[in-house]
C-alpha cells in the first residue's frame, strides 16, 4: 500500500470513529469502560485445566508423579486436600463476575448472569459450587393483579427444587458490567416497559484501612417505570445457609432471626434476617438487610426449605407482593438440613418515574481458625464491629456510607477511565485487582489471647494487621514470595501498609529455622523445611496454620532457591521508592544484609554472580537452569545496585564499595557469558535450551526501573532495547497474530520453546511485567500490544475473568485459576505513572486525531526514521485493540484510544501512535540525590 493511501484510509478511519464518539450516549449511571456481556453471552473459545505434559516432558515426570501420587493419597487419609491438587482440578465454568466483600475478611464470588458461588468463608479454602437458592426475584403488580414475576437469571430452574419458582429470564434483555469492585446487571421486561438496574458495590477503597476490611456487599436496585400505568414492583433477595459444601452444610443447627434496627442517634431504620451458622465450628451469621423509607417497605420471609419446592413463598409473593412472616425466630435445622430466608423490598413506581430500593448481604464471622485449630484469629473489620449487635450495626453502617464509598472509588478509578488509555486497560486494571479480596486474602487484627506463636513488636502490624493471600485459588499458600514479588504492585500502590506488613512478616520469618527433616516431591531428596536466613517460600497453608508452619511447598526445598532473596532486596527499595518510610528502611536494611551475603553462596566460581544449579531452582519451578541465568542473574544485578542505594539513602557508606565490588564482577561475567549480540541466552550452560528467548529475561531491569534507579552499567540501554525487541518479535508477535500476550520462552528460530510445560506457557502476570518493562524504555504500542493479548485471551475469549489463571497455552489448555501474579498488571500503571504520564490526560479531541494522522501514516512502525523489516510481516498485529477491531493499527509511541459506546457487548478501541523517544527521568539519578 502506499504511504498515500495509508493516510487516506488513516484519516477516514479517524472521521468514522470520531462519529460515533459524538453521535452516541452510554447507558445512564453506567461506567464507559468494562467487561460488558449480555446474559446470554457464550465465549469462543472452551478450555481445560493442564494435568499431562507432551510425551518427550514425560521422563522427567515420572519420579514426580509417583511422589505425588503417594504423598496425594497420604493427605488425602488425613480428611485433607493437597496444597496443589493436580488430580482434582478445578473444572472451568466461564460464569464469573464481580466477586462480594472486603479485603480479608471472606468473599462470595457472583457469576455474571446472576449466580452466587465460589464461596471462600472458611479462611483460604474455596467451595467452586453454585447455590440456586441465592437469587434476586422481581414481582410487578397493578391494582392488586400481578402482571409479571420471575427470577432474574437466565439459568433452568434446579433439576430437584424450587420447582414452584419461574426460571430462565431472557438474556438477550440483560446486560453485566463489572468494573471491579462495583458491577451493574441491567434487566429490561419489554412487555412493560420496565428497566431494573442492580448496582453492586464492595468496599474496596484505597488507602483506606477499616471500612477496606468490612464483610458486606451492597445492591442497589434503579427501578425505572417507562409504561402509562402506575406499579408496585417488588424486589425480592433469597439466600440460604452454608458454602456449597456438604459436610460442612448439613450439620444442622441453623436458624433464623428477623430483625429491625435503628442506629443512635436516630435515623435511618433497616429491616431484615439473620442465617445464624456454624462453619467448622466457627460461628457465622449471613445477613440479609435493606433500608426501609416512604417509598420503600421492607417484608421478611423468616424461613423456607431450599430444598422443597419453594412454592409458599412464590405464591406468597405473588398474591400479594410482600412477606407477611410474624415469627421472629425460626427452630435450629436438624442435621442434614439447610435454611433459607428472604427479605422483600416493595415501592410503588408512578409512570414515568424510577424508585430505589437498597439492600445490604453481610456475614458476621469475627473469629476464624485455620485447618490445624491451634488458635483463634480475630478478622480486622472486628476490632471496629463486635458483641451481639455487631450484624446489624454492620448492616446499617454498609447502608448508610456506600454513596461515601461510591464517590471514592470514582474519584480513585477516574484518573484511569478519564484518560487516553485503552478501553481495554481501563477494564483490566481495575478488574485484575478481584485478587486481593477474592485470593482466599485473610486480614486479622492481633492474635488472641492465647496464642503461643511469637509476633515480631512492630506498630505498623499493630495498627494495620496482619495480611495474607493464597497464591491461587489452586495453589493453596499464602504470601508465595516468588510470586508475590510480581503481585505486590497492586499492594504498595494502593494499600502500601498491607505491603509493608507483609514484608515486616516475611523479614521474621527469614531469621527462623525449622530443623524438621522432609523427603521433597520432586527429586525424593530430603532437607529441613526452613533454613535460617533464607527468604520462605511462603508463610503457610491455611488448610494448617500459617505464619507458624512456613513453607508448606513441599515440591523444591527452597534454600537454595536464587531468586527469592533478591526478590526481598528489590521489593525493600521498591517499597521505599514508593513511600519514602525511612523507618521501614531502615529496619529491613539488616535483612538485606543478611539475604546478600547468604545468596554469595550460590557464586560458585567466584565471579561476582549467582549460578544456578541445574534444576528448576526459582519461579519457574519447571523449567531448569545451569550456570549464571538471564532470569535469576538480572535479579542478583538488580539486588545489588539496589542494596548500593540503600547504603547511600541509610548513610551506610560502609558497605558500599564491597557491594560495588561485587556488582563490577558480576556485570562483566552476566555480560560475557549471556550476551549474544541481541539478547540475553537463557543460561549459560550447554543444555539444548541455553540460547532461547526467554521473555522474563530482564526481569532484573523492570524491577529496577521501577525502584527508580536507571543505572547504564548494570543494564546497558542499547542492549535492553534489542533483547525487548527480539522478545517482542518473537515470544510477542510469533504467536496467535501478536494477540496473546508473550509466551515464556522462544527457540532463536521464532518456534515455541516446548522443552518443558512452562517454557509453552504464556504466563500472564509475566507479559503483564514485561509491558511493564516496553513502557519503561518507551515502547508504547509493544506494551499494550502485549498486555491487551493478556485480557483478550482471559476476558473476551476464554471466559476466564475474575479467575484469571497463573498460564495458558495456545491450545485449550490452561493452568492454575485464580492466581496471584495478574495482579502484575499494577506495575504497568506504576510505569505510566512514572514514566508516561502524558497518557493520564484526558484528550481526545478529534482535530488532535486529525492532525495526528497527518503526521504519522497509521500502522507503520518507525525506526529513527525509517521503516523495519519486519514492518511487512507483522503489519496485521501492530493495532492496539481489542478483539472485534482490526482495521486500526498503531506504531510505537504516545497511544490515543478512541473508544466506542459501551452499549456494545465488548468493549473496543482504535488508536494511533506516535513515536514518543525513551523517558528516563531518573536516568543515571539515585534515590540518595534526590
């Protein structure tokens, strides 16, 4: 095509956009920016979890496995499940949405056409089942006829109860919008004109340490009334005991409680009912509450059987449009049943008008204890909510101050959906922080009373708690640090007190040992659990009793693992980079000091720089390496010119020139032994694999550029720029149209690395860092590029959302639901916010677009000047959009997004670029200067 012709179908392109970025509205009260998905919706592609590697990774499979199998069927005599279960993985079900409920206090998971799954109240452990019972129901009545009652799901009715109920609303009528924390299911009933809007909201707020904690969720019903006549239109919540699991649901002993309650001084009045429970012998009461007003009159049903047919109810409902229930306490349940309630809120809609109608879910469950029952923990929201009317002061406090949430949680997101960003990142940001309340997260106050485990004298962990979440939803262990290192972007950017507590948690836990010899799964070796001052690999499995049993990975022993104490050095002057908390650095400074010169260990020829040890010794704890490696050698640089700045800021001027020392050697060695001329080889062995592309491999530069520190000595410009390049044309563009993202590693020929499971892998909390990493050398289309691959392939395609996985394949294959490294994707927002803050404006003016057009031909990819070549072969991947948008394209540099309305099922953008030259405002700059 010629440069003509490309300007010309540029600026056409631009006009049709702008049209429709002019002509058309969005839904009323509804964000722009989202997952958006009618009811009916069905994802294109289908997957399944990963359990059998290709027949030429079997060999080194076999002794695992047989371990596994062993040590699977011992844990599973004892009542308990594996911390990572391969053999019973959990089944795909493309239904999620926004999940319910503050930071570490439980969650209940929603399916975005209704559902209520996916409950995790027993701390860190997840029941994936969903409960029919637990539904919203809408009556419309006029003149005391009832026109229209249904429940609002699109599901059949269940195969054996609550027949009575009438099922399988219209999809096609409703839409989901979730925008993490809060969502938005629209219902329309054509027949009488009638909109209902369920707006939920969860209290997640950013730097905020006590409502952040709190156990409730909000539904908050717009009822419009288009029609010519006046209706009473009821909004009915049902819900019932238990978690989805039977042990634990049919023990019986359940029973109800209507309530009506006024907070002092005098104000608003909530009614509704208590789900008084045990779960593992912890007390917990559901409550479901709304807001009683002139408008709004609120009726309990005190009880139904949820296995019955559910006809009284319904019918109740139905003759009159509210609960008439007098009881206010219902009999205990005997063993093997359950119980349900319901509450109702009735308004009369005039025609032409809307009503509200305001509902609160909460479940009390102020003291927890883990698998192993050595003590009891208190949950944080409990230091602000106890006693016996700590349910209901729970409700009415949720009730009173969500529109006091609401206006923070706008003010915080609309930095990002105001921008020039992509409409596709304004939904992955935000969405991808689900984790953190809803990654089986624990938030506990202090340890009771008779707690025997020793707690470090700290006042942060005094007054912020202590925190923890799983590394997934699959792999059952809390604060896994070579993962958490990715994730912990999303702490210290917004809850940075939780980042410091946890890492005031992980420094105790490096000065202690735990001596107790284990046969480790992987090799059939032994050694002690916990080698003293080694970084754990994490700090327990909740299924025992976490903090006081570490490193419940029984896979790899991990002392000898060589990322993880860099990974401490580099979180530690990220961290301060952040907060400038000089107490903090202060009192990790000696940690540091003692996880460096441990690590010295693993230098083995004396060179400056750590080797690795011929089996899968860091993160990826599949995939081998031998000698000095790009991976875990680019974080030993990392760590010790991070460990150099630390001396400077702390006036600690001694250990600097032995640290210097060391780095002088180490780069030279990482250099001659690794640098081919455009990349970083895997390692430096003579292995089949030792010259492939690894996509993590200046993981080591990310992190450090993210400390604030650019440094050309450790990680030379030129040479970062052609191994992101080379990672970029191959692991990026190689593969599925440069549309999913980066797979871990790449044969120099451009063909998939299959050595092993993880080298196929697309891991995507990794191609998260890695856009990170473009964004920091100024390779803007490369980083959107990458990171939209990620949410196209786990939101728009595979149906993974809110349950993104640690991997995917470019098959059906996935591995690990619910996982904690996607939180990574924080790192590219800390990155724009340091690096690009021009894409925080808000400017998208179409004569701008227009000018811009003429400036630069759309979809070409500009190299000093000129165009490359791989222009030609990579012209059709170079467009930063989401799926369903493939005539844009867009070259390196300043990304504008033209979004389209979001009263499309998917969201979508166009952009063009803009060469922007590398931002380094820190270039060759050091903490301790400024």
């Amino acid at each position: 095509m010629a440069a003509n012709e490309t300007s010309d179908k540029s600026e056409s392109t631009l006009e049709h956009l702008a049209e429709n970025v002019a002509g058309r509205g969005c839904l009323d009260h509804i964000p722009q920016h989202g997952f958006r998905v009618a009811l009916n919706h069905r994802f294109s592609k289908k997957g399944k979890p990963f359990k059998t590697p290709r027949i030429h990774q079997l060999p080194s499979f076999i002794g695992l496995s047989l371990r596994y199998i062993k040590t699977w069927n011992k844990i599973r005599r004892q009542g308990k499940k594996m911390f990572i279960d391969i053999r019973d993985a959990v089944p795909l079900q493309q239904i999620y949405g926004v999940p319910l409920g503050g930071i570490g206090c439980g969650s209940i998971g929603r399916g975005f056409k209704g559902e209520f799954g996916r409950f995790q109240m027993i701390p860190g452990m997840y029941k994936w089942k969903t409960i029919p019972t637990d539904q919203f129901i809408v009556c419309i009545r006029s003149n005391g006829k009832t026109l229209y009652q249904n429940v609002l799901s699109s599901h059949k009715s269940p195969k054996n109860h609550l027949k009575a109920w009438k099922w399988q609303f219209d999809g096609a009528n409703a839409t989901y919008h979730g925008l993490y924390p809060r969502s938005w299911t629209t219902y329309y009933i054509p027949e009488l004109k009638v909109r209902l809007i369920c707006r939920q909201i969860s209290p997640i707020i950013p730097h905020e340490y006590k409502d952040s904690s709190l156990p409730v969720g909000l539904f908050v019903w717009t009822i419009e009334n288009s029609s010519e006549q006046d209706l009473d239109i009821s909004i009915v919540f049902t819900f019932q005991s238990g978690i989805g699991r039977r042990k634990v649901d049919n023990a019986g002993g359940m029973w109800n409680e209507r309530f009506s309650y006024s907070p002092e001084p005098a104000g608003q009045t909530i009614s509704g009912i208590g789900i008084h429970q045990k779960l593992n012998e912890m007390n917990c009461t559901y409550l479901l509450a709304a807001k009683q007003t002139e408008s709004a009159k609120v009726s309990q049903c005190l009880y139904f059987d949820p296995h019955g047919t559910g006809a009284d109810l319904w019918n109740e409902l139905a003759e009159n449009g509210h609960f008439s229930s007098d009881l206010d306490r219902s009999e205990p349940t005997a063993a093997g049943k359950k119980s349900a309630a319901a509450i109702c809120v009735e308004s009369y809609v005039k025609s032409g008008t809307t009503a509200q109608a305001e509902m609160c879910l909460a479940w009390h469950m102020p003291q927890i204890q883990f698998g192993a029952k050595e003590q009891f923990y208190r949950r944080r929201y409990a230091r602000w909510f106890s006693g016996d009317e700590a349910g209901k002061e729970l409700c009415a406090y949720a009730l009173a101050s969500y529109p006091s949430w609401e206006k923070q949680i706008e003010e915080w997101q609309g930095t990002v959906l105001n921008s020039s960003l992509p409409s596709w990142y304004k939904s992955a940001i935000f969405n991808e922080l689900y984790f953190v309340s809803d990654g089986g997260s624990v938030w506990l106050d202090k340890l009771t009373d008779n707690s025997d485990v020793e707690v470090h004298a700290n006042e942060l962990i005094n007054e912020y708690g202590q925190f923890a979440y799983l590394e997934g939803h699959e792999y059952r262990m809390y604060n896994t640090y070579d993962v958490h290192f990715y994730a912990s972007f999303a702490l210290i950017m917004n809850w940075p007190k939780l980042q410091l507590s946890l890492q005031y948690d992980v420094a105790h836990a490096i000065n202690t040992a735990n001596d107790r010899i284990i046969s480790y799964i992987m090799d059939g070796k032994t050694a002690p659990i916990k080698e003293e001052h080694c970084v754990p690999h994490d700090l327990g499995d909740p299924e025992d009793e976490p903090w006081s049993n570490i490193n419940s990975y029984t896979i790899h022993p991990t002392a000898d693992w060589k990322d993880l104490n860099p990974k401490f050095v580099l979180q530690v002057m990220r961290d301060y980079h952040i907060t400038k908390d000089r107490e903090y650095l202060s009192d990790m400074f000696p940690v540091v000091l003692t996880v460096m010169n441990k690590s010295m260990q693993f230098d083995t020829d004396n060179d400056g720089m750590i080797e690795n040890s011929g089996y899968a010794d860091q993160t990826y704890d599949s995939w081998t390496a031998t000698g000095t490696s790009a991976y875990c050698g680019g974080l030993w640089l990392a760590a010790n010119r991070a460990t150099i700045e630390m001396c400077r800021i702390l006036d600690k001027t001694e250990h600097i020139e032995h640290f210097q020392q060391i780095l002088n050697r180490a780069s030279k060695a990482f250099d001659e032994k690794l640098w081919n001329g455009k990349y970083y080889n895997y390692d430096s062995s003579k292995s089949s694999h030792h010259e492939h592309i690894m996509s993590d491999q200046l993981c080591g530069n990310w992190y450090l550029k993210s400390c604030g520190i650019t440094d050309e000595q450790v990680f030379p410009s030129a040479k970062v720029n052609s191994a992101l390049r080379t990672i970029y044309e191959n692991n990026v563009l190689g593969f599925g149209g440069g549309q999913m993202g980066a797979i871990n590693g790449c044969k120099p020929d451009g063909r998939a690395d299959r050595t092993t499971v993880q080298s196929e892998e697309f891991w995507t909390g990794v191609s998260y860092a890695l856009s990170a990493n473009f964004l920091q050398e100024g390779m803007l289309s490369e980083a959107f590029q990458t990171s939209h691959g990620v949410y196209r392939e786990v939101y728009e395609q595979r149906g993974l959302g809110y349950q993104t996985p640690e991997a995917y394949m470019d098959n059906e294959i996935y591995r690990s639901l619910g996982y904690m490294r996607p939180l990574c994707i924080w790192s590219i927002q800390w990155a724009i916010e340091q690096y690009h803050k021009e894409l925080l404006t808000g400017t998208k003016i179409v004569e701008q677009l227009k000018q811009l057009a003429s400036e630069a031909s759309l979809g070409a990819r500009l190299e000093n000047g000129s165009a490359t070549e791989s222009d030609s072969s990579s012209e059709q991947t170079q467009a930063i959009v989401t799926s369903g948008s493939k005539d844009s394209q867009a070259s390196d540099g300043l990304v504008l997004a033209i979004d389209k309305p979001c009263i499309d099922s998917s969201p979508s953008d166009a952009v063009i670029s803009q060469r922007v030259d590398s931002p380094t405002p820190n270039s060759n700059s050091t903490e301790a200067e400024e």
